[in-house]
C-alpha cells in the first residue's frame, strides 16, 4: 500500500524514513547523516537514489516511463483520483511465509 499524490504523499516522508533507516544501518547514505542525497532536486527530478528507491517507483508506476518490476509486483488497486494504491506482492519465498 502507498499514498500518492500530494504534498503528504509517502514521497514526501521518505527522505525521514531513509534517516531513520541510516541511524540504523550506518552507511545507507554513505557519509551523509542527513541523506540528502535521497529526494528531489529544487525542480522536482529525483536523486540517482531515490530514482532507484521502490518506493519511488510503486508510488509513480505508469507515470513519467517510470515502472515497478513487474515480476515481483502485481497493480491491484488504485483509488478513484489515484490517492492510494494497492500492489500484491508476487514470488514470496517459503521462509517470509513461514515468519507471517
């Protein structure tokens, strides 16, 4: 599930989340503690990195030649003005079932 579409959108958060993530695993945005180089530049194009990012693309699939691989995720829902979408997540290995 990702929200999409506007300033509060998951695209929005995620530099955060990427902070949170290198507090953890120290080196997620190499020297930088501030992972700038995770998110937008002023005219709105993505960092290399977060070009990369899932997130990024389950959020912008289908928009601006972006694409989710589609051998790992299915589209199964979007909302009527596109707010929130629903992947299903394909190919998931016996031991992730086993964990749930």
């Amino acid at each position: 599930l990702v929200w999409a579409g506007g300033g509060g959108d998951d695209l929005a958060k995620s530099p955060h989340l990427a902070r949170i993530g290198n507090s953890v695993f120290h080196g997620h945005c190499g020297n930088d503690p501030t992972c700038s180089n995770f998110g937008f530049y002023r005219d709105r194009s993505p960092t290399p990195m977060m070009e990369k990012s899932l997130l990024y693309k389950l959020v912008l699939n289908g928009q601006r030649g972006v694409a989710v691989n589609s051998s790992y995720f299915e589209h199964a829902y979007s909302s009527k003005h596109g707010k929130v979408r629903i992947y299903k997540v394909k190919r998931v290995s016996l031991k992730s079932k086993l964990w749930a």
